[in-house]
DNA sequence: AAATTTCTGTCAATTTGATAACAAGTGAAT
DNA sequence: ATTCACTTGTTATCAAATTGACAGAAATTT
C-alpha cells in the first residue's frame, strides 16, 4: 500500500458505494464476490472497481474474487468506521433536528453531543436526548469536549461566522449543510451537502425532457 | 448553440454554484464580471468557467466580460427556473417535514402539493399548511394532479416500492433521500442526496487527517 | 493430476476533462 | 483617432480518469 501517493477524489466518493453493497451482501450472508458481480451491482465498471480497491491494497484472490467480509471491513478501515468522533449541531431549525435524529450519523460513527441555537425558546430543549445549548456558550463548550465535528444547519448568512468560531475553538472537521462555500483553513476538513445544487440538477433534467 | 452534442455531467453539476454567485453578484448590484472574477469566487479556473458556457451560448463580450443580469437570467433558464413543476413528499418523518419547510425547493420552482405517509397519526395533519394523505391514495393523487416530481424520504426498504409506484402513476422526476440506487426507466429522472455517503467521506478525511 | 475456467492485479490504450495559449473584439484613456 | 489594457471564444496541449487487455494464479472440473 503506498501512502504517499495522494489518491483522487474521484475514487474517495465511490468508495462509500461499494461499502454500502458490501454490507447488503454481507446481510444476505453472501461470502465471496466478483469484479465484475460488483460491477453488475454499482453500475461500475469491473475494471474500474479492482483498480480502484487496489489503491489501498490487493483484497481480492485470482480465480477466487474478493471476500466479502474482509473487504467491507476493509473499506469500513479505509473510510474511518473504526474511530469515533463526538459532533454537535449548530442550528436547530427543521434541517438541525432531521439531523439530530437520523441514523446514518451514528453508523458512521459520529455521536451528537449537543445542539446549538440562538432561538431562546429552543435553549434547554432535549431532541432525541441531546440538550439545546445557547449559541453563546459554542466556542467553550467546543474546546471543553474536545468536539471533532460541527455540524452547520443554520442559514446562508450565518454559516460563516459559525464556522469561524467552530475553527477558533479548534474543530476538525465541519459538515455543511448551509448554501455556501466556507473559508476554512485547509486543516480543516469540510464536506458540504448542496440540497439547492441537487434539486437545481433535477430541473435542469426535468426542462431537458421537454426539450425532446 | 449546439442542441445535439451532450452536455457532460461535470460541466452540468457546475451550473448550479455559477448561479449561485450571480445570483449573490446581483444582489450586491453588480452589473459586469469577468471570468476571472468568476474564477475568484468560484475556485474553478476561468478558463473552465468560459468553456462551461460556452457549451451554452456565448454569454459573453470580449473586453467586458459578462453582464450579471443577463448570465443570472441564461443560467435560470438553462436549469429550468422558468419553469414550474407540482411536487409530493412521500414519508413525514424528520427529514421530510424538513423538506417540507425547505425554502429552496420553491426558489427552484417546485411546489408541494401534497405529502403521504402510512402512519396513520400522521394522517390529515398539515405542515407549513400541505395536507399529509394516505399513501394508498398515492397513485390516484399523482395521476390525478398530473404531478411531476416525487420526494422520496421513507427508509431505505421502502424506497423502491415507493419509487415503483410514482413511476406507474407518470411520475417525471423522483428527488431521492433514501440510501439506495433506484430503479426506473429511463425516461424518468433521478436525482439523489446521498446523506449516508457525505458523512462517510467526511469520517474519510478525518481519518486520514490522523495519519499525518 | 491435468485441463479448464475463473478472476485478479497491472499495464497499455483510449477517452474525457482541464488548462494554457492566443487571435480578435471591445472599451477606456490619452 | 490611436493606443493600450482587458476579456472572450476557441483551438491546442496537457492531465486525469476510464476502459481494455492479458499474464499469471487460484479454484474447479474432468
């Protein structure tokens, strides 16, 4: 495996495709798997598919395939399922508290910690179990919990200012899901969720099947 | 302007964050900019901003650049904000009353008409003053009220018996939330928001932040 | 145990996408 | 009016990503 070698982007967003096959397979009790089975399943190409799991090692066996346990844990490793990370949510409007309640957080091993929110009427709140704190206390509660993550559900215009105070209290990563690109050191990791760039992708096809 | 060679997916995915920055351009009343002004705000290559719209029209002046109204309004068209479609919410659990109150589903042009649930407690509710209906009384709601786009937000399990329905009542476009790969014909439209694969490729780069 | 089939890892070829370069317009300054 | 700086559209070049091909190893069949 070379570490050095930096590997694309492109390859990263695919490997949470195949995880997800993997564990459907690995839940039917499906042992061994081909290339080009994955391929059948993903809709990538079984070329594609070995050279990108050959990135980060030979997992497969000639004449044999890929076992299926070994490469989900594999790639489970590869995309940090093995490591926890502590998040907290700042924004606790209806996208805040869909996140606060949705699942895939947790098997991706993050655990909310605590919400955040301006709103007096929301401080104190419990959602799922997890406190509503006032926005005022963020940066020390950050830097008190060792918090990783900051989950960013506020609107457009004060996206910024919180992801300023959530790098000054020393996050690691942010996961936005605010309508706009964060200036963050490049230290920081940040993954955007683009709802307005997907439903405008979706119109854009939508108005293209009348044109034909 | 070329109507018959295919526009990439790449170039397409992009259109999106264009809008968005003239749109904020014309906000602040700026009435020109260039393709490196763009590039500046972008973060892509003014070089790719050029041939980008290229592929649509020359938009452009040599030795002026480009008039914001003018590209703001070409870029709206191009992703069919003059258009109007009809929209249901299929599943009102967390993150489909967040959609519900999702503002940038009416700022792309979609209206929710309706949502469906199987709860019944959920049932004759309204959010934001959109009734929630039976989901047995999908297909005839949809076929009747000629609705173009189904918002799927139940669990993964449900999703494509859901997705199978929509499209036997004539749905046009499917919005996906559910962690699947959905199968349609091809004339329907697809567009998914893989929640599940963005807090994963987060954990990925936090992870390999350790390594370092 | 030999022959055949299967299937990976890897390299080469091809395709696609991004960047660079530049001729030709345009507007502003003098 | 002329010059100069600017900027597009477009072509040429370069880089990245995908696909194709195949040797060699394992599994399976005969």
């Amino acid at each position: 495996m070379d570490r050095d070698t930096q590997i694309s982007l492109t390859v990263i967003r695919r490997l949470p495709k195949y995880h997800r096959y993997l564990t459907e397979l690995k839940d039917k009790g499906i042992s061994r798997i081909s290339s080009q089975e994955l391929s059948n399943l993903t809709g990538f190409t079984a070329s594609q598919i070995r050279q990108d799991l050959n990135n980060f090692g030979g997992f497969g066996q000639q004449g044999y395939g890929y076992n299926v346990d070994d490469l989900h844990r594999e790639l489970g490793k590869i995309l940090g399922l093995d490591k926890r990370y502590t998040a907290v949510i700042v924004g606790t409007g209806n996208l805040g508290q869909a996140i606060a309640n949705y699942k895939g957080i947790e098997e991706a091993g993050f655990k909310v910690v605590s919400l955040f929110d301006r709103n007096p009427k929301m401080i104190g709140l419990k959602i799922r179990d997890i406190e509503v704190r006032d926005i005022d206390l963020l940066e020390d509660y950050v830097r008190e919990n060792n918090i990783d993550v900051g989950i960013i559900t506020v609107p457009k215009e004060g996206a910024q200012p919180i992801a300023d105070r959530l790098v000054k209290a020393g996050i690691k990563g942010i996961w936005n899901f605010a309508p706009c690109d964060l200036i963050v050191p490049e230290t920081v990791i940040v993954e955007n969720v683009r709802l307005n760039e997907s439903i405008l992708i979706l119109s854009y096809f939508l108005k293209n099947l009348e044109n034909k």
